[in-house]
DNA sequence: TTGCTTGCAAATGATTTGCACTGCT
DNA sequence: AGCAGTGCAAATCATTTGCAAGCAA
C-alpha cells in the first residue's frame, strides 16, 4: 500500500494498522470493526479513516443501520466488486458482477451523464435480502 | 393510499401526513424534511416511518451522511426506478433505468439467490457523482 | 371501551472535537 | 525543529425510549 505517499497524509502507524485491516477484509467493516482489529483508538480510527476517504483511498459504504462500513477503494484492492446486503442484521459481503453486466452498467451511466448533469464517478450495485444465518436463526 | 388497511397500522392523522409528504416528493426524503414537511413531531416521525418501513410500505434509502432518507415503496408508487446520489451534499434524485438493463440485472439476481445462500428481496443500482449545483457551486 | 398512538423530555449511542502530548519526516 | 498525528475525555448530534394523556376503531 503505497497510496499516501502521493496525498497528503503521512504513512503513520495506525494509519498502516486501519489500512492493513481493511486491506486484509474481504467485505466493508464498520468503525468498531476497524478498531478491534487494529487496535487503533476509536476516536483515530473515526479521524483516519474520514482521512483516507477524503483522500480517495477508503470508501464508505451505507449498509443498514450499525453505522457505516468502510473498505479499499477499488484502485486500491482487487477488484471491481459489489455488495449483497443482509437487511436483517447489516452484515455486507462481497461478490463479482457478470461482465455482460458491467458492461450494460457502463452503458447506462454514460447516458445519465449525458442528461443529469451529474459529474458521475462510480455505480453501486447492491442486492439486499437476509444472509443464511438470519434465514436459519 | 389505502396501504394501511390491510397492515397492523391504523390510519391516523400524523401517518397520513408523513404518508402525504413522500407521496408528494419526487425523491427520498431526510427525517428532517419529513418533519418540516409534515409537521409531525421528531419523534413520532420516526416512530412512523420505522414501522412503515417495517410494515414495507417505506423504504429506507442510504444516501451519503446526513440521515438515512425515505421514500414510498416501489409498489406504492408510480414505478420502479434508481437513484443518482450526489457524493458532495447528500442529494437523491430519481431516474429510470434501462429495461434493457433491468432484464440483466434480474438474470444476476437469480444467479446469485442459487450461490449466496442470502433470500433476496430486491437490488439497489445507484450512480454517484456530484451534482449540478455541488459543481457549479 | 381498548389499546394503539402521541408528545414531551430524558436517555442512548455513534461520531466529533478541544487540547496537550507524541512522533514522523 | 516543526507540525501532522494522537489519545483521552468532554461535547455534540441523530435517533430511541419511558410514560402519561389522546384518539382511532
């Protein structure tokens, strides 16, 4: 993770701790996630990471109350990606588009691009429903 | 809107306000401007709008920062559609999405209801950017 | 009448901030 | 050295809740 060098935040510690933990994830954290597994303390992990969001490398992403996730920018992970929701209790987890969908996506924003107004920078594509866990408890 | 009838909700004076006031928007709304709007007290309003979200007449819709939004389920009102949110100050806006892209999209959803384990309920497609005013402004 | 609803104020919980201290560059 | 970054505790803000009084069915 070279991303700060070129922003202006220095690469500190805690910072490579909140980095290194979401980097490590394979879904969006919350806050409280985020400082158990770094250690950071609460009120730098909230301060870092609204940082590292300013500066483009961390994206918020709003699930369903417990407060807002957070994971890598894609530039910064692997891969583009979208969220399968459980609107039950707000757990997000990760999954890859079909191409032919991404394809129709791109299609699509270029159009509303054309007659919004909006500057668009990204799409979320999200799919909610209750994960296996809440199904079966 | 004769939503409530067959639901565990009676009718009353401040539901039908809340009711009338995202009837009317053409976007989700802020608790805060449902309160301005209808002049239901903070708390009833979201007394309201949580158990007309639970009784899936409202839906919930999470915007960047500021408060959740709300808006009539897709049933309740004129029609299926998307939102364009700006990143910068919060706005939600409606628009329609492609059929085209719609068809895609329900293929994606079937695929994942038989891999995820997770009972989908529905999918959200929302495009980010910022606004005519945010860059004007 | 009956119990769901309401409105106020107090409680809660998440997030933010002041400030003196620490540590990166 | 110099200033961004930190940690604690206090402050703030949205949202939730207790409870007595009000209203729909």
């Amino acid at each position: 993770m070279q991303a700060l060098a070129p922003l202006e935040l220095r690469l500190t510690g805690n910072r490579r701790s909140v980095l290194a933990v979401l980097e490590q994830s394979s879904r969006p954290l919350t806050v409280e996630e985020v400082v158990s597994g770094s250690g950071v303390p609460t009120s730098t992990a909230y301060r870092n990471l609204a940082e590292l969001v300013e500066a483009g490398v961390v994206v918020r992403v709003s699930g369903v109350g417990g407060g807002d996730r957070h994971e890598l920018a894609e530039q910064f992970s692997q891969h583009h990606h979208h969220h399968l929701v459980c609107t039950d209790c707000g757990m997000v987890t990760d999954f890859d588009p079909s191409p032919q969908l991404e394809k129709l996506i791109d299609r699509e924003v270029d159009a509303l691009l054309a007659t919004s107004g909006f500057e668009i920078t990204h799409h979320v594509f999200d799919v909610r429903g209750r994960c296996r866990d809440c199904v079966a408890g």
